[in-house]
C-alpha cells in the first residue's frame, strides 16, 4: 500500500517563518522536508496518521497567549518572552534547535516552530524556593526553552487545560550538576494534542519526570533524553488511561550518549474502553557509554475485552560492559489477587477498582499525583 501524501511545509506553517528571528527558519524548513516524507516518519507514526496532526498544526491558532508562568517573579529565575530577548539569547534557542533537537525523529516540532509566533526562554540559577509553574493556553502552539545554569536546582510543574488543539515543544538543558524534578500531567479526554519534550544532561546533571495521561481524540506524547556526560542520572515515571473511543501514542526514547550514567523507566497502562494505547519505549547506548546502567518496565492493564494495548521496548546497544534491562506485559488483574479482596467481604465491582487504581498509583508522585488519581479513579 502506498503511504499517504503529506502536504508540503509551506501549506502546514504558511510563508512567514523567515520573520522569527529565533529560528533559523530556512535550515529549519529543509530538515522538516527531508524528515517528514522519510521512512523512519512512517515508521514512527505507523499507529498514528501523521497527517491527522498536520492538518490540525495548519488551522491551530498562532494569535493566541502564550504559556502562564507561575512563580517567576522569584530569586533565581530569569523569564523573557522571545520577543525581548537579546541577539545571545536568540542564538542559545537557534543552537538548541539545530543541535539538540533529534529532526529525523521529531519533524512535527520543527513545523509546531516555524508556526509559532513567540514563546518563553527561562533560565534557572541557584535554587528557587518555590516549583516553577506553566500553565499552558487552552489551545495553539507554546514553545517553551528551560536552561539550568550548572549546580542549579529546580521544581517544575506544567498545567495544561486544553479546549482544542494545543502542540507542546519543550527544550530543557540541564548544566553540569543541575537537578530538575519535573511533573506534568494531560488529563483533558476531548481534544486533539501533541506535545515534545526534549531534555539534554549534562556531566552530573539528574534529572527526574513523573507524568500522568489520559487518552485524547488523538493525542502524541514524545519525551527524548540526552544523557550526555558521566554521571547523569535521569528517573522516568508515569500512568497512564485510555477510555472509549480514546487514542494515546507515546514515544519514549533515552540515549546514554556518555559511560557512567544511569536511566530508569517505569509506566503503568490502564486500558479502560474501547481505545487505543500506545508506549513505544527505546533505550540507545552508544559506543562511547561504557558502564551505562538501563532499565525500562512498562506494565498494561486491559481491563476492557476490546481495550488495545501496544507495548513495544527497544534497546539498541554499541558497546560492553553495560547493564541493561528491559520488559513489558499486557494482562488483566490477577485472579490471586482478586479472589482475595472478594474472600474478605469486598464487592468484586470495587475490588478490581482498587486493584486498577492501586496498580497506576505506584506510578504517581509530586504535586499533581493526587489530582492524577482523582481522575483515574472517575473513570474506574
């Protein structure tokens, strides 16, 4: 079968690109052109029709607000709006885009650039007292470039309420022997939704996300990490529910690009209707990581006879002395554990609830974990 035809750039982010002078928008045009059409695209989007996302980036909204930021105004943090910063700021973004962002893997977020209109560069020093706070408009396209300074420290907490269709691109680097706990959550079940987050470590940064998702009418979830020096450590962590008629694709990749640094993933799956999951998770060591340290489980529930759970781990490895590790499983809830809760009196209605939402808030921590919980709980 012949893949579909994919418009051209210009008919997705329209002819006015060149005006952002935080994009080198011709380098960043001929990548999205070479990238979008190519086989890893197809391949990356198989479960998901590209073209779906593409048409909503052509009509999503380029006026409207940009993200809310909460407790900027506090020592050490530096916020600016893309359109007053300096000509080095500008070129910090411009060198982010070309040299950290993976274009043959992420093509939708160099078209959601070329579209936007503005966005947020906020830089990190010392160590905020208080979780830095991003709440996202209900709709449009909200590029956000978070740089730590090196031993900075920082909590991040990203609200997002979308009404319509909202792309995501968010660039973090994390200097050396920066620390960033980072929690995010995407609970709204209506709308369409893609969003990239993209984080580069280096030497002795850590890193730790915990994120929380419900299935949209399409919704991407993309999280790619660079663990480029000795030391680095990066904690990822999540749950996740689709309910009927709900799609949830999430791609998930972590390269050790340096030896000595460590990586752990762990996500748990609710299958709840008739929906879609997706959880594509990739673990790339490189030939210059020796004694890199890996692991990645990712656990699904279908607890709807028609739920479909897609569970695909990778690993991809150039070089020895490494330690790496890997596993994914579909099942239902385990017969053991049912028959003893019903033993003891409980409902077996509210005894696989409990199970189910037991089996998701292993997975949840941080500010936004209870609000998580209270919206699994509604739909189990």
């Amino acid at each position: 079968m012949r893949p579909m035809a994919l418009p051209d750039v210009a008919e997705v982010v329209g002819n006015d690109a060149q005006e952002r002078a935080w994009l080198d928008a011709d380098a960043i045009r001929q990548r999205a052109q070479t990238s979008l059409p190519a086989a890893m695209t197809r391949e990356l989007w198989k479960y998901t029709p590209i073209r779906g996302f593409l048409d909503a980036l052509a009509e999503s909204r380029v006026d409207g607000p940009l993200p809310r930021l909460g407790n900027a105004d506090q020592p050490g943090v530096r916020a600016a709006p893309f359109a007053e910063l300096g000509d080095a700021d500008l070129e910090r973004i411009r060198t982010a885009v070309a040299r950290h962002l993976a274009a043959d893997r992420h093509p939708l977020a160099d078209l959601a650039l070329l579209r936007a209109r503005g966005g947020w560069l906020v830089e990190i020093s010392g160590e905020p007292p208080a979780p830095l706070e991003i709440r996202y408009p209900g709709d449009g396209i909200a590029p956000v470039f978070l740089l730590l300074e090196a031993n900075a420290g920082l909590t991040l907490v990203e609200h997002l309420r979308s009404t319509g269709f909202l792309a995501q691109v968010t660039h973090v680097h994390l200097a050396p022997g920066a620390r960033l706990r980072h929690h995010r959550a995407a609970h709204e079940r209506d709308v369409p939704h893609y969003s990239l987050l993209n984080v580069h470590l280096e030497r002795d940064a850590d890193y730790m996300l915990n994120q929380s998702l419900v299935g949209g009418t399409k919704r991407r979830a993309d999280v790619h990490l660079v663990l480029d020096g000795p030391g680095t450590r990066a904690d990822l962590s999540g749950a996740y529910l689709v309910e009927d008629g709900q799609h949830l694709d999430q791609q998930l990749v972590v390269e050790h690009r340096a030896g000595h640094s460590v990586s752990r993933q762990k996500f748990h799956g609710i299958g709840a209707g008739r929906g879609r999951s997706v959880f594509n998770g990739r673990i790339h060591i490189h030939r210059n990581a020796p004694q890199s340290d890996a692991a990645l489980s990712n656990r699904n529930l279908a607890l709807h006879p028609e739920a479909e759970m897609n569970t695909k781990p990778e690993l991809e490895i150039y070089t020895d002395d490494v330690r790496c590790a890997h596993g994914a499983t579909v099942g239902q809830i385990s017969a053991e554990a049912l028959f003893y809760l019903t033993a003891r009196g409980i409902p077996q209605a509210q005894a696989r609830r409990l199970l189910s939402h037991g089996f998701v808030r292993e997975c949840l921590q941080g500010p936004l974990a209870e609000a998580a919980a209270a919206r699994f709980r509604e739909a189990l």
